[in-house]
C-alpha cells in the first residue's frame, strides 16, 4: 500500500511544483467558464427544441458552475492582486531633472502647435514616449528586490559599530541597476488631536450672562507634539548594479552620540534609472529597533576614581577563606600557619598568603536616581555614564558582581543593566532602594543625595560617588 500511494503523492508534488499555485487556479477557473458556457449554449438549444428538462438542468449546471469558480477562485486572485499592490507599493518624487524635461516638453509642443511641423510632433511624441520608457523601466528595477538589515546586539553610544544592509535579487534574468537602500520615518514630531467637550456661545466675547446664546459644543484641541524618536540609518546605502539572483552587500558604520532608544519604522527602495525624471521609492515595512548603551568610554573622573573604588574593594575582601588573594609581607599580627615558606626562600624574607573571604567577595553597583531637577541634563548624562562604566570594568573582571536601581529587575546581568541604563529618565520623587539597604555585598552607590540622607548601616560596607553640579567630582569611600 505504501509503495503505491508514494508515487501518486511525488507525482501530485512534482505537478505542484511545476506549475504554480496561482496559475493552476487561473486554469481551474478558465476550465469552469467554459463549461458553465457551453452548459449555458446547450441549454439554449434545448429550450429551442422544446426540451424543457434538459434546459433547466443545463441552466442550473452553467449557474452551479459560475457560483463555484466565483467562490473559489476570484477571491484568492483578489487578495493576491491586493498584497502584490501593497507589497510593490511606490512612491514619486519629481527631480529638477523631471521639472526640467517637462518644461522643455511644453515649449516643443507648443511650438509643434503653433507651426504645424511634423518634426516637431515627431520630437514631441518621442520625449513623452522617454518618460514612459522611464517610468516602466524604473519600475520594472524595484520589483523582485528583498532586503535584510542586519544591526549588531549590543550598541554603545559614541562609539562605531558595523552594520550591514544586504539586498538580494530574486528575479531569474533581469538585473537592477542605481539602487538606493533609504530610510523612511525619520524622526518627524508626531502631531496629536483630541476632541474635548465645549460650550458655543454666541457672542462669544461677552460674559457668559450676557450671553444669548450657550449650548455643548466639541472642539478639536491640538495637543502638545510627541517627541520624535531617532531614526537608526541616516544615510542611504547605494547599490550601482545587481545583477539576476545574486545579492550584495553595503557595510556601514554607525556611531549614536547618545544613548536612548532608535527606531526605524522602515526601509525603502528607491531609483531614479533610467533619466532621472522621477524616484520611485518602494516602501519596505522592515521595522528596527535599537537600544544604545550609555557611552562605556569614560571621562577623567573615571579615571581617577576607579583606583579608590579597586583599593575599598580589595581591603573588604581581604579575610579568611580558601582562595589566594595575594602574597604580602609578614605583619607582627599575622599566624605563623599563613607564612609561605617557598615565598619565604626565594626572597629571603617572610611571606604570609592573604586569603579572599569567602562569604563577602560579591559587589553591587547601585545607581540611585534622582529626582526631576535635582541635578542638570549634563551632570545626570555624567552619572549614568559613570555607572554604566563601572558596571561594564568589573563586569569584564572576575569579579562576581550584580547591579540595582529603581525600576530594574532582581537578577539582572549587565546587559539588562546598560538597558535600563539607556532609557532611564530622572524619577518623579526619590526612592528608597532597599534592596541596596538589605544586601550584605560590597556597593558602590552613584547617587546625588546629600550625606545627610544616606543611611548610616551603608557606610561601612559601601563606596559612595556623590553627584552634585557644584561638585561633580566629589567622591568619597569608606
């Protein structure tokens, strides 16, 4: 059974596959008509032969057919003609080259007009036909075009990142030449509306007790615009020539300056081959979207706190436990269990080993937002940078480390963290961060509270980087 219904399985694939499902519906319906006609002429010559059995049934066959290719087929034809439209959908720009040429156009015609010179109407009829010629072959260029846009996952702000913009021809023989690769959306404010409930009063400068006319009215208010949200590809990417079933590539470089969130609602296609008269642009909805980290390239201030902040840690790690923090000096206080003696006769002095706690070595970095005006734009933009770099040198160390702030989920990697990082905005009022209050590791706290509100059960074990516009390198550890 299995070796007979396996053939009439590949030979019904192999018929799908040779002609196409489009096609195979267009012969379906072609063959349905055409008995619904013939059906329909039978029925005829019955009727004038006096058989009226035979011309209703036929009558109901042609009707019968007629419904059932409409039913099945005309509706699929319909929606593939719709998103055909929509997918090759174009849009048309007038160059000065096109203004131009009309304008060369008018004054051939008008003058063709005027003298009744068959060259002339010969010229004239030849420029129209260019744009034509034109607009078919520019057309033509755009259809069969895929594109793909591949961004790196993780982006910094001021720094260069690769980027790739791949379009691939799938047509068999035709080849595309001058395509642009452009963005759409760039960033324009979005206008909003909204209807809000009213009163109509006639007249209307007058109080509205000497007013004699008043009744509910709605009014469409204007609302304050959206901010635009940054596009990612600012640049088109041009392709002079792509030839049939083959792709190319365009590598790019992108550098954000700031960080936040980059969309891009999507691509087009655009050409102005063969003249020039006109780009067509054909709208790609390949929606993007970019989250850019805080710039991990840090001011001098990074620089000359970062040592401090190394030195804090490694004298709170410093303790009993099993792993080797390092090779020090024999101290009065120190066991004589400790000595190194293979230290000890290589430098002809005592050696002891340091051992790292076992139970203290993690470290948090905690970023404590602050409220709306608390600090200025440029100060805030410092704190987030310098947090996110202190996130991303001991993330890069061996360090166990683990991140807080407001809003942010438990368990966070540094990823999540430079996320967060990235479209964080200051808070309406301060908030109390107990997790940080709660934790038992090593912290350092970038916060621009004054000293005074700090709670004291953090001084002991936290390394504190007070932000503040007059002070913005005021940093103290304990």
């Amino acid at each position: 059974m299995k070796s007979a219904a396996n053939p009439a399985i590949s030979q019904s694939s192999r018929f799908s596959s040779v002609i196409p499902e489009v096609w195979l519906r267009f012969l379906i319906a072609i063959l349905g008509l055409g008995l619904a006609f013939g059906a329909a002429l039978f029925s005829t010559v019955s009727r004038e032969s006096g058989n009226v059995w035979a011309t209703v049934i036929l009558a109901s066959l042609a009707l019968l057919l007629a419904v059932l290719v409409g039913l099945t087929t005309v509706p699929y034809l319909a929606r593939r003609a719709a998103s055909a439209r929509l997918r090759e959908a174009l849009d048309y720009e007038v160059t000065r080259v096109g203004i131009i040429y009309v304008c060369v156009v008018l004054v051939v015609g008008v003058a063709a007009l005027n003298t009744g010179n068959n060259l002339l109407y010969i010229i004239v009829a030849a420029m129209l036909s260019a744009i034509i010629v034109s607009g078919l072959a520019s057309a033509a260029v755009l259809r069969g075009l895929e594109l793909d846009v591949r961004l790196p996952e993780h982006v910094f702000a001021q720094r260069a990142v690769p980027g790739r913009i791949m379009l691939r021809n799938t047509r068999r023989w035709l080849a595309s030449f001058s395509v642009s690769v452009v963005p759409l959306g760039k960033g324009k404010n979005r206008k909003r509306w909204q209807w809000e409930r009213t009163t109509f009063a006639f007249p209307a400068k007058r109080p509205p007790a000497q007013q004699w006319f008043r009744a509910r009215d709605w009014q469409l208010r204007h609302l304050a615009e959206a901010p635009a949200v940054p596009g990612i590809l600012e640049e088109p990417a041009y392709f002079p020539y792509l030839a049939a079933r083959s792709e190319a590539a365009v590598e790019l470089q992108l550098r954000f300056e700031r960080r936040g969130r980059y969309q891009q609602e999507g691509f087009g296609i655009s050409t102005r081959f063969p003249f020039a008269f006109l780009t067509k642009t054909r709208r790609v909805p390949l929606a993007h979207e970019v989250i850019v980290f805080p710039p991990v390239e840090p001011p001098d201030e990074f620089f000359e706190v970062l040592p401090l902040i190394t030195g804090e840690f490694e004298s709170f790690v410093r303790g009993r436990g099993y792993d080797l923090h390092r090779i020090r000096e024999y101290m009065p206080e120190d066991s004589a269990r400790h000595v190194d003696w293979k230290a000890t006769a290589k430098s002809g002095s005592l050696k002891v080993r340091e051992f790292s706690r076992e139970d203290e070595r993690k470290l948090r970095i905690v970023f404590d937002n602050p409220i709306a005006g608390a600090v200025s734009a440029a100060t805030y933009e410092k704190a987030v940078a310098l947090a996110a770099s202190l996130g991303w040198h001991f993330a890069q160390e061996n360090a166990e480390v683990s991140f807080a702030a407001q809003g942010l989920e438990r368990d966070a990697d540094i990823y999540k963290f430079l996320a967060h990082l990235a479209v964080i905005e200051p808070s309406a009022a301060w908030t109390a961060n107990e997790d940080a209050r709660s934790s038992e590791e090593y912290q350092i706290i970038v916060t621009a509270r004054s000293r005074g509100t700090v709670p004291t059960a953090l001084w002991a074990r936290s390394y504190f980087v007070f932000v503040a516009d007059n002070k913005a390198d005021n940093h103290q550890g304990h």
